[in-house]
C-alpha cells in the first residue's frame, strides 16, 4: 500500500515538474540564450 502510494505521488511530482520545465518564461530564455551562444559559436568557427 505504501509503495503504490509513493509511486502515485512520484508520479504526479513528475508529471508537474515536466509541465512547468516547458510552460516556465525561464525554460524558453535558457533555450534561446542556448540557441544563440551555438550561433555565436558557429559564426567564430567560421571566421577561423
């Protein structure tokens, strides 16, 4: 009873947990400060 209850609650943790990683402004921001450091790379690998 009490394994099946902690895997319930783990569930729903992570179930909240991935839907407020990809709704969250900071998830977005972190993607396109990912995004734009890869451009910057890319355009300094190019210049070399």
């Amino acid at each position: 009873m009490a394994l099946s209850k902690y895997r319930t609650d783990a569930a729903i943790a992570a179930n909240e947990a991935e839907a407020a990683q990809t709704g969250s402004p900071a998830y977005w921001v972190c993607l396109a400060l990912l995004l734009a450091t890869a451009a910057l790379a890319a355009r300094i690998a190019s210049l070399w």
